[in-house]
C-alpha cells in the first residue's frame, strides 16, 4: 500500500470531544461510480453502514489532524477492522490524519474506534427508507429508540445537496460519552425531508 499523503496542514490542537462517522455505504457506491472495491463489488457481500472514522475534535476552530503517525498500521492490523471499514486505505488514512493525534499506535486507535463501533445498534434505514414523508427526525427517533442513554443533540446527520443521506455523525465528550453536536455535526434540523438509498 502506499504512503498516505496530508491533504491539508499538521494540526495540534487540544482535544476536547470526539466524532464517530459512520457512512451510508449504498450510497457511496451510488455516488461514487465505484464497483470495484471490497466494499462496493458485493463479492464480499453489501455493506449498510461502516465506519468512515473516529475524529478527534477541538473547541474552536478546526479539528487536530495529521499529527505524525509513527508507524503505519501493519496487514494484520487492517484486516482485523476491515468488517467495520471495508476498505485498507481508508483505515490506513484515518490513522495518518485523525488517529495520530489521539494515539501513539495504530492499534490503539483502532481498538479504541473498534469498542464504540460494536457499542451501537444501528438502526434498519432499509426498512425506514420505504417510509413517506420521511424526515431527517425520523432517522434520529429510529437511532434513540435503537440505543438508550443517547439524546437526540448528540446524533448528527449528513445529507447531499439533494437530500440523500450520506452519514451519521455521533458526537461524544471528552469521556467518549454522547455529547452535543455543534451546528455543523447535527447538520438539518428533524424537519428536513430525507431520502436514503437502499440498493441492499
């Protein structure tokens, strides 16, 4: 595989929450034109939601990144976590540009990305896409029926221009418990209309 490239510029910031992305996987398929990939070909059977990353964030302003991974994780490593992220050079960059910044190894993050991953019961938006006049509040009241202990601040969504789901972002404190969204991560209010791919 090859070495990651910064997409943008090294970042320390203090770390004061965290955001666990979980994408649409239909619809990054969709969009994408991918067919190929270990998650899109559907050889190793269809993907619902998988992780995109677990992010550290700061207070103000943007969020620590690409602090300087020591090692990149080992074939072993992204094998073990390819059931959650179907896709080696996605682990291996979310490692190199947000896990750098929280951990020393990429073990760690993985582990630490694993334990909140297996933590959630994701709710069945198959099912919930057939439904009419869907609403971006209706994602979230399927996700809080799905996982007592959440609030409804604490589950953001992600949408396309054109209404499309693309992401659920859960925001957590700095004791990776549910926390609040900020504007940006809670995305449209319950009132949006939200379409949802299914190509299960």
């Amino acid at each position: 595989m090859r070495p990651v490239s910064p997409d943008g510029p090294v970042r320390r910031t203090p770390i004061t929450a965290y955001t666990l992305a979980a994408s649409w996987s239909p619809d990054y398929c969709k969009t994408s034109g991918d067919t190929r990939s270990m998650q899109c070909a559907k050889a190793n059977g269809r993907f619902g939601f998988i992780l995109h990353g677990l992010w550290p964030e700061s207070a103000r302003g943007p969020s620590p990144q690409w602090c300087g991974a020591q090692a990149a994780p080992s074939p072993q490593v992204l094998r073990e976590h390819l059931c959650m992220t179907p896709s080696p050079g996605l682990l291996a960059h979310e490692w190199a540009k947000h896990g750098s910044c929280m951990t020393k190894t990429p073990e760690k993050y993985f582990r630490v990305s694993a334990i909140l991953w297996r933590s959630v019961r994701w709710p069945d938006v198959d099912r919930l896409s057939r439904r009419k006049g869907l609403t971006a509040g209706d994602l979230r009241e399927e996700f809080l029926a799905a996982n007592r202990g959440w609030r409804r601040e604490s589950v953001g969504i992600k949408m396309s221009r054109t209404g499309w789901l693309r992401e659920i972002q859960l925001c957590y404190g700095k004791d990776f418990r549910p926390g609040r969204c900020s504007p940006r991560q809670f995305g449209p209010a319950d009132s949006a209309p939200l379409k949802i791919w299914r190509g299960l």
